[in-house]
DNA sequence: ATGCCTCTGGGGCAGAGA
C-alpha cells in the first residue's frame, strides 16, 4: 500500500496538478491540507473519475483536510477529542478515516505565527489534543498512521539554516516535545529521503529562489504505529513536484508499506 | 538552480503562510 501527505495551498488552485500527480503516483491513499474549499465546492467528481473516495472537513478561505483513498473510507471522525477553538471558533484542521485496515488522520497543525503570538499557545493547545485524540483511539496499538503538515521541525537539521530560526516558530522546545509525546505514546517517526541534496525537506517559500536554492524546511511529517512502520519499504519526497508553474509550496511525502 | 510569492474573498486591497 502507498499512503502519502500533501499540502497543496488550495485545492482549487492545485485540481490541474493534482489530478496529474495521483495518476502518475497512484497512491493508495492521500491526507491533504490547506484545501481553501469549502466541503460544497470540494471538486469530487474529478477525483472520482481517478478511483478516489473523499472525505473533506473544510470551510472556505482557510485550513481545511480530507483523506482521499481507492481502498476504502470508513468511520470518519472531523476534528479531534477536546480540540481548542481560536478566537471563538473551531477550525478545520484534522480528519480521520479507516482505508484498507489502517486509521489515517490528515492534519494541519496551526503555524503559531511567532512564540509571543496567542496562536502559538492555540498551536501547543492542539498539539495535547492531537496526542489526546492518538491515545485515545488506541493508536499505538492498532494499524495506525497521522500525517500532514506539522508545522514543526523535528530537529535542528530540518531547517536550511538554524541560525535564521533563532526568534522563530517551528523550531522551539515545546514544540518539539509535542513530536516527542507522540513518539512516547508509541508512534514512531517514518523519515524520508531525499530524491536530491542530503536533507529531506518539504517546503520551500516561494519567495527569493527558495527551492533552487534549496532554502527548505522539513515539517510535512509522518507517524505510524509499530504495526504500520515495521512494514515502510520506501519513504521519499516527491519534489519534482515542487517544480514549474502552479506548484504549491510544499511537496507531497510517499509511504509504502508492504502488504 | 527549473526560476526571484501565491492563495482567497471580495472588491481595486488585506490577511495568511512559515
């Protein structure tokens, strides 16, 4: 099986190459995020067209997630246990789904902004729910995986230069001791490699030649059970398709699992 | 080094992204 993670900003937007992409990957199935698309606009049928199942959680300009899958979606749970609000509101931002025995949550974790800003207390917040909501479904014990955008990056390797980083989000303790709770939990960490350059990065800004110059961030992640790790063959991250006209800024990570 | 920011909603810009 292929389970993969994409941060497409917009799925509207990205539907040309999005459609490209799922025929010439043909994952099994695929978390996004970022969708921008309320669940009415969700372009289904073109997906359907592909094989594809969806289920979507989003509501217009901002976050939104769906799992896409050609084997089967089932119990889709939106939202997580006890999930925190912003500004009075809830946000879509977590979906899960059971496709061909394994239960897959597509997350997009809040960016936090800046370490004084009340959305990084909002992003630490989610996080505990987040780690509330594995425990809770038995996570680790079960075949299991949660992928999406983390806003994080686990080490300080993970950013193109650490120095930059000093006053920034991402990057601090107390976020990075959420990625530990989930590893304490019983969820291990399925790492990729790189298709170029040593570092597995996943996102590149668009602004001031970023992915040619390889200034990348690693914080599209992915987390299985022992179940679901002990069968990863392959993990990789697909940045060909961060290239040319009408990418997102993120690329797609690629999980396959034997069996 | 595959390219100097892009997306949406709602109007001629602003907010968000990380």
């Amino acid at each position: 099986m292929r389970i993969a993670t994409w941060n497409v900003n917009s799925v509207g937007a990205r539907l040309p190459r999005l459609t490209a992409w799922l025929e010439r990957v043909a994952p099994d199935v695929l978390c996004l995020q970022e969708l921008k698309c309320d669940d009415d606009a969700f372009p289904v049928a073109a997906l359907a067209e592909l094989g594809y199942e969806v289920a979507c959680h989003g509501t217009g300009r901002w976050n939104g997630v769906a799992v896409l899958s050609r084997v089967g979606l089932a119990d889709i749970t939106r939202g997580l246990v006890d999930e925190p609000t912003y500004s009075g509101a809830l946000q879509p931002r977590a979906i899960g789904a059971t496709c061909g025995g394994v239960r897959v949550w597509s997350v997009y974790v809040p960016n936090g902004r800046a370490p004084d800003h009340p959305h990084y207390a909002y992003k630490l917040r989610w996080l505990d729910a987040l780690d509330a909501t594995v425990r809770a479904e038995g996570g680790a014990a079960r075949p299991f995986a949660v992928l999406g955008d983390f806003n994080i990056a686990p080490a300080d390797d993970d950013v193109w230069d650490i120095s930059l980083f000093a006053e920034s989000t991402h990057v601090t303790e107390p976020e990075r001791k959420a990625l530990a709770a989930l590893s304490d939990g019983g969820l291990r960490e399925v790492v990729p490699r790189p298709l170029k350059y040593d570092r597995p990065y996943t996102y590149w800004d668009y602004r001031q030649l970023a992915f040619p110059k390889n200034r990348g961030m690693r914080i599209d992640l992915a987390y299985a059970s022992p179940s679901v790790a002990e069968t990863v063959t392959d993990a990789w991250v697909d940045r060909e398709e961060r290239k040319g006209k009408g990418a997102s800024d993120h690329a797609p990570v690629v999980l396959d699992l034997s069996g």
